[in-house]
C-alpha cells in the first residue's frame, strides 16, 4: 500500500491546485469527472523490454526460465512518478495474434515492440498507466515449455508481479539489471480466453502486488475446459495447445508434450492430479480462497469453446468468500465485450473507471453500481445487483409417459427408454412428438407469458442400464420461433469495414478498431441448456464406479448455466439422449437406459416464477418440424 501513495498523492495534489509552477514541472496523473485523463504523449512513451526471471526449469535446460515483457509506459515515468500497471500475458502473440483483428506484435531493430496488440496502450498510457505484453513460458520470446495451464504457466506470470513488487529479478537484453523503479507495484491481468485464464490462474496464487483482474472468456479449471463429469470433449487436447502455441522447433518440448498425454487421463475421463494442478478453484497452485484481488468477469452463455460453466463456478466461488467483483453476461460465442454491438464506448469507459478505481485509488462510484449487466436479447441488456438474478426460483419440472412436462409427479411405474447412440444435437431435438430410439423427448404446452431462466438448470434422473454404464445428455430446448443472437455463425458477430478509435494512434500503432454487428437468425427452436454426464462418475469425477446392471441409481448433474427468455407461446422441452458428437469425442455405449420418470425431473430457476402448472398439457399432440434449420457451430474454432 506504501508504493501506491506517492501516485495517489500526485492525483490529490492535481485536484486541489493548477499553478504555472506545475505545468512547467510536465504532465502529472490527472482526474476530471472520476476518470484520469490523457495528459501524457503515447507518441513519446518509453517502450522497451525486460526478461524475468521465473522460479521454474519448464524445459529442463538446467536453467530457470526468462519471461520476456515488453513494457510501454509514461516518459514521465520513473522513481519521481509511479504508475500502476496492466498486464496482457498471452500465448498468442506470434501465432494467433489478439482481438478480432488478429494483431501480432512488431518490433524495431532494437526488439522493442513498436505495435502492441489492442488498445490497451493506446487508450491507457496517456492516462497514466504502463501496459506490460507478456510473452507467456514457451511461446514467443520467452524461454520453457507451455503446459496448459500448469506451473509454467501460472508461476512465469506470478513472476512479473513479483518483479514489479522488487521480489524477482530481471535483465535487458544486454543482460544488466532491469529494476521496476517506475511502477507503484499495483497491478491489473486483463484478457480473453487463454489470457485471461492465466490472470484467474495468477490472482488463485494470492501474490501480492496484483490488485484487480479482469477474465474474459476465461477458463477457472482446465477440467471443466476439456471434460463434463466424465465425459470427454476432445482426446490429447493438452499436447495439441501446447503444440500449437509454442513456434520453437517441435522436438524442444515434445518430452513436456508426451508427458501430459500420459498424465491426462483420456482413458477414463476422471478427474486426476493432472487436472488438480489446473484447477484454479480449488487446486494444487492455488484456488479462490487465496484470491486477494477484485475481479471482473466477462462471458458469454453460448460460449461452446470455453464452456460458461467456467465463469459460473469462479463467480460463485467468488461470492462465497466476498471477493470484490463485477460481471457482464453476453449471448454470443467467444466474443470480447470490446466486439459487444452497442456497448464499445460503455466497455472501454468502463474498464476505465474499475482499472481508475483499483490502481490510481479514484473514487469514482463504480463498486455502489449494481454488480451484474446481463444481455436478454441480441440488443437487450438489463442491469441488476448480481448474477443470477437473485429473485430467481427454481421451478421442478417433471416428464411424464404421455411426452408431457409440467409441475406433477408421474404416476404409477411410467418409465421412458432409450439407447445411448452417437448422436449430433440436431438430431436429438428433431421432431419431438415421434419417438425415436436414441432419445426421450418432453415438453410443456404454450406458455402463458415470457419467462426468463437465469442461472443453471440441474438434471435428476433415475436411471438403469443393461451395461455398465452410458454417457446421458440432457437439454433444455425452447420450441418456438423468434429471432435471437446467431452465435453458430461467426461466434456472433460480422466485421464491418467502418472503424472507431479507442485512444491515441502513432504511424506504426494506431488506436483503431473495426465496427461490428450482431448476427441474428429466425429459427423454430433454441437449445438453451446443455449438459453431459458418465454415468460411472455420478457419485466422484476421481472414481469411476459403473452402474450394477438393471439396478435403479440416481444421476444428478448441472447443465451449463444460461440466461434466457422463454416467448409466450413457446414450449419448453426436455430432452434425454446418449453421447453427443456435436461436442464431446466420445463413443455411444450401446446401452439401453431406462428412466423412472416418476422419480425425474429437472429444475429450473426462474425470474418471477411462471405458475406453470396452468401451463395446458397438450404436448402429447405437438409436432416439431421435420426438418430443423439449427445449423451446427462453425467448425475450426478452439480457444482463441
């Protein structure tokens, strides 16, 4: 707290007089209307270059590995002005680039960055602030070896704090030290996808120095990332990301890459010590208890990549232990809040105010706001106190024999049956009214007035099987026709060719970004709710324990979490399937699965609790469209 009050003495010294004398001495940090402002030259700004010294040997060299940062910041700058600062780690730098637009950095002759991707430096240097690039362990011109989220990944970004904080070393290129006397030693992590996983990744460590983060798109456990109770989305992923990320010659780190194709535990799906080391919850490097920074979270609830349930569980966590947090919740794919139609000027003034807030100490008001904004529709925010919405009720809705789903038990021993068959998502929700053998499909009548679900559906099911066990699906589908965001096509959104400008611009950086609109679609149905479950691992995600054959057993699992606005006149469906190749690798199990539906249902909270059991049950009779236009997701897309 000491390194921070030289900075915030300049702000109250700015505020209380302007004299000639001042003006003179050059610009200082400055505050108008609760925001800094942009009184230094971005054109001038030093740029240079730094390599950290991290407390890990990824490559096993027989040497510690070297961070590489490259550093803008205030000429101004420097033990008689401390600037706070925010950093972007990122894997991406030489290969996939950042933003929408893909940018990579330049440099100059002297290997100084002359292009830093986004508008970060742009935008926040003339404000009185340093932003760090950071080439994370691995990629780029760092030394090591990327492990996905493990210790390399994690303690190389811990390092840089501890660098500004004066408990790490650094040198130049020309190997001289580098010491961080510019920086009041408070940082920001900011980022999307795997950037901003390691800024969960980095605040669960608890190191000091790190005073607010901001995760977009993030992942909080690298579990949730490539599993869902058991069920694997993708086989080997750990070596194919780690490859992908790392430009050195392949057979540098292969060894690293083998050795997490062993560890991972493809075989069984369960969680192991491989993924404790990269769970940020509540894992081997840290969790959220040790959590001493203020988050703000950004996600989307359509997001497939990294699955919404990584925000949910981390927000949750969060709340648990009174984390100081804000939180948007788009509708989009894996989007960045910057590419949110409507709201670039909010998002940037934003930012602005929670990075004023934590790093210069600028009482702006920001945390008295309410906590949550949340998109309803493709142009259709609302704010409220938090997320979920914390007037939402959870509604049990329970299948019946008749393909009815409604608020009363089943009666007598009514049981629904199906074979877990290999199945896309658009088949699953084809033609709900006629039975078919890869699924048990049930809906509501039309719904009396719009209801909205906010948070995350849980499936209860009693089931049996005639094998071992089954890979089970569960989807909560909206049967109507309406518009809604298209996140399937271009994640959501479509590039303009029209810019705006976030910021100040040099010949080789400029502050400009493209325009985009939101992709909308008009479609009979919208699945809302996903989730997956082995059934071997209903009771541990560590231990499997297969199912005795042809005896009952209770499955309970949580579907990703949604917001979402059921129309009046819709249907809600449930629908219960086997393995679902739309995203996960696995292989149906051929078992047949019999559901006591007297003892299933699934609950739903929602917003002003509908009286559901008003709702006609006539769905017996309804009949979907034979053929859907429910397109799946655009393939190619990973984590980016």
């Amino acid at each position: 707290m000491s390194q921070l009050r030289p900075a915030l003495f300049a702000v109250a010294l700015t505020l209380a007089i302007a004299t000639p004398a001042q003006a003179a001495a050059g610009p200082t940090i400055t505050v108008k209307d609760g925001r800094t402002q942009p009184v230094f030259s971005y054109a001038d700004a030093v740029r240079e270059h730094v390599y950290v010294e991290s407390t890990v040997d990824s490559d096993l060299d027989g040497a510690l590995d070297r961070v590489r940062v490259d550093i803008i910041r205030p000429k101004e700058s420097g033990p008689g002005l401390k600037v706070p600062v925010i950093i972007d780690e990122s894997p991406y730098y030489d290969n996939s680039g950042r933003g929408n637009e893909g940018e990579r950095k330049q440099y100059d002759a002297s290997g100084n960055v002359t292009k830093f991707p986004l508008f970060y430096d742009n935008y926040f240097v003339p404000r009185g602030y340093a932003v760090l690039n950071v080439d994370m362990l691995g990629t780029t011109r760092s030394d090591g070896c990327p492990d996905m989220g493990g210790k390399a990944d994690v303690l190389g970004g811990k390092a840089v704090i501890d660098w500004l904080n004066g408990r790490a070393k650094a040198v130049r290129a020309d190997g001289t030290p580098a010491v961080a006397d510019w920086t009041t030693g408070a940082a920001a992590m900011i980022g999307k996808s795997y950037d901003g996983t390691l800024a969960n990744a980095v605040a669960a460590t608890g190191v000091e120095g790190l005073k607010t983060i901001v995760p977009i798109s993030a992942i909080s456990s690298w579990y949730k990332y490539q599993r869902s109770n058991g069920v694997v989305y993708n086989y080997d992923y750990a070596s194919w990301l780690t490859n992908y990320v790392d430009t050195d010659p392949e057979a540098k780190c292969q060894a690293v890459r083998d050795r997490m194709d062993a560890e991972d535990g493809d075989d069984t799906g369960n969680y192991n010590a491989f993924w404790n080391e990269r769970d940020y919850l509540k894992g081997l490097l840290g969790d959220a208890s040790k959590v001493k920074a203020s988050v703000f979270v950004v996600h989307t609830v359509n997001d497939l990549n990294v699955r919404p349930d990584n925000f949910s569980a981390w927000w949750q966590a969060l709340a648990q232990r009174n984390v100081p947090r804000k939180i948007w919740v788009g509708q989009y794919q894996h989007v960045d809040p910057f590419d949110f139609e409507g709201r670039r000027d909010l998002w940037v003034d934003t930012l602005h105010r929670w990075f004023d807030y934590w790093l210069h100490g600028v009482r702006n008001g920001i945390t008295d706001e309410p906590r949550a904004d949340v998109q309803l529709g493709p142009a259709q925010w609302t704010t409220q106190r938090d997320w979920p919405a914390p007037y939402a009720l959870k509604a049990v809705l329970r299948p019946a024999a008749d393909g009815s789903l409604g608020l009363l038990k089943a009666r007598g021993t009514s049981t629904a049956t199906f074979t877990d068959l290999a199945l896309s998502e658009t088949e699953m929700v084809a033609d709900v009214g006629t039975a078919k053998p890869g699924r048990a499909a049930f809906t509501t009548g039309a719904l009396p007035l719009d209801l909205r679900l906010s948070g995350t559906p849980t499936a209860d099911l009693r089931v049996k099987l005639d094998k071992p066990t089954a890979n089970l699906t569960a989807l909560l589908v909206d049967f109507g026709e309406d518009t809604r965001v298209d996140w399937r096509r271009g994640q959501g959104v479509t590039t303009l060719t029209e810019e705006d400008c976030h910021g100040e611009s040099t010949a080789a950086d400029d502050a400009c970004y493209k325009k985009v609109t939101t992709n909308v679609a008009t479609r009979p149905l919208e699945i809302v709710a996903r989730g997956w479950i082995d059934v071997q691992n209903r009771d541990s995600l560590s231990q499997a324990q297969p199912l005795p054959v042809g005896t009952y057993g209770t499955v309970r699992w949580q579907t990703l979490p949604q917001d979402y606005t059921f129309r009046k006149g819709h249907r809600i469906g449930l629908v219960l399937a086997g393995t679902d190749t739309t995203y996960t690798s696995e292989e149906g199990t051929g078992a047949t699965v019999t559901v006591d539906l007297t003892r299933s249902s699934v609950s739903v909270p929602f917003v002003l609790g509908t009286p559901l059991a008003d709702v006609p049950k006539d769905s017996a009779t309804f009949r979907g469209p034979r053929q859907l236009d429910l397109p799946e997701p655009e393939p190619g897309f990973r984590f980016f």
